[in-house]
C-alpha cells in the first residue's frame, strides 16, 4: 500500500472528465500514437509475466527500478530469475518512458486491496475483514495454498464501489508481518461517531494518535464516495463485530501524475455516462477516461461500457483524465442471439448448437435478471472459456428482438476455409467481409494465413430458420 501523502480528489477528477468531453476529439494524439517519438510512460493494472515485468501484456524493461512493495523501497532489476518480490496476478503502477515501442519502468508501486483475517470462505468468495473476495479460476493463489477461516491474507484484485474485490492475487500471511490495512470506497460516514464502513467493515477513527492530516476536515458525511486507505493493527480489528480500530487514513494515492504521453489503465468501469457517438465519460477505477471520436474500441462497444465491465483504456493523460486511443474489453468470449433453451443456471443459443453458458453467483445483468430471461429473449453475453464447448458468464444483457447472430472466442482448429470457434464449425468461404486485428479489410487468403489455433477470432451473421448465415469474421486481440 501506498505510503506517499499526495492529496487525491476522486471527486474532483470525475469533474474533469465532463470538461473535456467537448474538445477532447481536437485534441492532438499522444506522442506515441504511431508508434514512434518519446516521452513518459505509466501503466496500471495486473502483472502478466516477467523477463522485464509485463503489466496489461505491455512490457516495461525493468533494470534498476525503485520497487515499492509493503510501504517498503528497494532498488532491483527484474529478469527472468529476480522479480523483486513481485508475483503475477499482483496489482501494480509502473512509472517510467518510451522511445518508440521500447518502454522503461523507472518505478514499479505494488497496491493490494486488502489484508487482514479471513472471515469465512465460501466456493466462489472469501470475506477479509469485512470486504467480500469474489475468486474464480483466474485468481492466482500463491503457491496453489487453499485460504481457511481464521488466517490472515493480502489480497490483490479491483475494487467495485459497492466494496466487493474481484481478486486477482491472493496469498497468505502470518500473524507476525500482517498490516491490517485496505482500499475502498467511503459510505455512511458520520463525523458524529468517528466512523464510517467499506464494504461490511465499520471504520472508527476516533482512536488516540489517528493521522487523518492527508483527509479533509471530517464534517458530517462529507468523505462518502471518496476512495480511501485504511491501516490498523490486528488487535485493532474486533472479528465479532468487524469493525476496524483505525491508525490512518488517507486519500488513496494513485502512484501516477496528471500528465503522462503514454498511458495504459487497467480495471473495473466504476463510473458511466450515456454515449454519445463514439463519445463517452467513465471512470476504470479512480482513473476518469474520456473518448474521442476517433477512440477504437476492441472486444466489445461503446455501449457495453457499464458499471462493473472489466476493461482497460490506453492513450495519454491529460490533467488527471485518461483521453483514450483505445478501449478494450477483456473477457474473451462474447456471444450474442436468440435463447433456444434455459435449464436451471445453464442457456443455449439458437445457431450456436452445443455451447453451453453457464450462470453462476458472479454473473451480472444488465436490463434483466436470470429468472426473467425466457426462450427466444435476445441476449449478448461476455464470458470466459470452461471447456471445449461451454463458458461462464460474466455479464448478461437483454437487447432488442433481432436475428444477430455474433460468436467470438479463441479459434480451436483451422482445415482448409474452415474454422473451430467454441465447437461450432464456420466454413469461412460464404464470408465476403474479414477484418485485422486493426480493422482494417482483408482477403479471405490473407485471414486465414495469419489466423493460428487460440486466435481470438469473432464471427458475425444472422439466423436463417436454425442455422447462421456467417457473413463476416474478425481477428481480435
């Protein structure tokens, strides 16, 4: 967690992003844009692999970088057998500058979003002093270990205003180092009684020798929706009524400046406008990210920029507010058509024959519910893969009655024109349309010499009785 005592107005960058929502497409495009020039460089998101360190996929050279790990600094240079205490599937901020593609890490700052006794575990979820874990087959566990109730934890992931973690990285912790500590978002704030929650946690502040110089004044509830670090101690911490003696609290730093030529931003949408065009306001996290008319949006549209929607925005950042080149979504798996069968927590699509989708706790749904969905509603789905021929859903929308019919997940075999996408067969010689991964037009011959077995590919057509007319496929990436 952080340590520095720069001041963080969530409030006051939410604002910034509707300023710029006018003049944002007349803005020149980051120095970076073609892929040449130089200038600073940040990311924020999820470490993907190491040799230099990989965050988001992007890879930073990392020779003599200040590490920040635990409030703790160090100089170390991350190579294939030294990563500094770093882990994948930690969260953390890189600082540094590119020179053409090549990016350099000057800083790498390491954020967990809480640590603390775990309360009780359940098959999809833990609860760690008072804020709910959700965990799935993503989740990296250190050392493959299995959380039980009554240890401690650091727990890495993104944080939803309502408080539940998405948890990226989890690992454990022994009584002696842990820091009970957290990051989230202020709710029922009562100056009154020094207190105020995250999640289910009950923070007093009313303790002897509290430092809160780095909050506003506390008046009456006026830290509500700011997001916040928390630190205590383990005998601060009551397990029965979960609440959290506090020793400080501060305003999160976010371990970025305000303007950076390149910048990559990784999370969950917080915070959504209504689209206009191509023209959007929302917030990944802390992070306010404004589009422009000439934004490119990858796996998914505009309009599926939804509270909760895990995704990540990169392009320059101009006064606090990320002005995005690029949007991408990041679950892999996308489906959209006409529900042929609903048995229990599991769905078909009508032209999709043996892709099972299955429902589970963490599903979200926007305009309906699972027990509302009904055959023949039209629904798009994100996901992930389970199997050969099956996906988890991670979100769930009703739309309008259509014959649309879109497959997209990673491409399972190729023979001669025809393609393997999640068991269903599509015999790329009826398409006429092919996209790169840039959009950009392209021959059928060209597709299929740069299509490989795991591509991410999309497929689009319409249901003709109960079959699909494939009429134009995609390399995503």
């Amino acid at each position: 967690m952080s340590t520095s005592r720069c001041v963080f107005s969530f409030v006051s960058l939410i604002g910034l992003a509707g300023l710029l929502t006018a003049c944002g497409s007349e803005r020149s495009p980051s120095a970076s844009a073609s892929g040449s020039g130089s200038g600073s460089a940040s990311a924020s998101g999820t470490i993907t692999d190491f040799g230099s360190i990989y965050i988001n996929g992007k890879k930073f050279e990392s020779n003599d970088v200040d590490v920040i790990r635990n409030g703790q600094s160090s100089r170390c240079s991350i190579s294939p057998s030294t990563t500094c205490g770093l882990k994948k599937g930690m969260t953390v901020t890189a600082n540094g500058s590119f020179n053409g593609s090549l990016r350099t890490a000057s800083s790498v700052l390491q954020h967990d979003a809480v640590e603390g006794l775990v309360q009780s575990v359940a098959a999809d979820r833990l609860v760690v002093m008072g804020q709910t874990v959700l965990f799935d087959d993503t989740t990296i566990f250190d050392n493959n270990f299995t959380p039980v109730a009554g240890t401690f934890v650091e727990v890495h992931g993104h944080v939803r205003p309502d408080g539940i973690i998405q948890a990226t990285f989890v690992e454990p912790k022994n009584s002696a180092e842990v820091t009970p500590e957290l990051r989230g978002y202020v709710s029922s704030h009562n100056d009154g009684t020094k207190t105020f929650r995250i999640g289910s946690l009950t923070v007093n502040y009313g303790g002897p020798g509290v430092e809160i110089s780095d909050m506003p004044g506390p008046n009456g509830s006026n830290w509500n929706d700011r997001f916040v670090e928390v630190k205590g101690t383990v005998a601060g911490f009551n397990n029965a009524t979960t609440t959290l003696l506090a020793t400080k609290v501060e305003q999160e730093y976010r371990g970025f400046g305000d303007q950076v030529d390149e910048f990559e931003v990784e999370g969950l949408v917080t915070q959504a406008g209504t689209p206009s065009g191509n023209i959007i306001t929302f917030t990944i996290g802390t992070t306010p990210v404004q589009t422009t008319v000439s934004t490119e949006f990858r796996g998914g549209t505009i309009d599926e920029i939804i509270v909760g929607a895990k995704v990540s925005a990169e392009g320059r950042l101009d006064n606090g507010t990320l002005v995005a080149k690029q949007v991408k979504f990041h679950a892999s798996v996308r489906l959209e058509g006409n529900i042929a069968t609903k048995v229990g927590n599991t769905l078909t699509l009508s032209g999709l024959p043996g892709v099972t989708v299955t429902v589970n706790s963490q599903t979200e749904f926007n305009n309906t519910s699972l027990s509302n969905l009904s055959t023949g509603d039209h629904i798009r789905v994100r996901g992930r893969v389970s199997g050969t021929d099956s996906i988890i859903a991670t979100r769930i929308a009703l739309r309008s009655a259509d014959n649309d019919v879109d497959l997209q997940g990673p491409m399972q075999s190729i023979n001669g024109n025809a393609i393997m996408i999640l068991g269903v067969p599509v015999d790329t010689s009826s398409i006429a349309q092919f996209e790169s991964v840039s959009g950009t037009s392209m021959s059928r011959a060209a597709f299929l010499a740069e299509v490989r077995v795991n591509s991410l590919v999309k497929v689009k057509g319409g249901l003709n009785g109960t079959t699909v007319v494939w009429d134009e496929a995609e390399l995503e990436d």
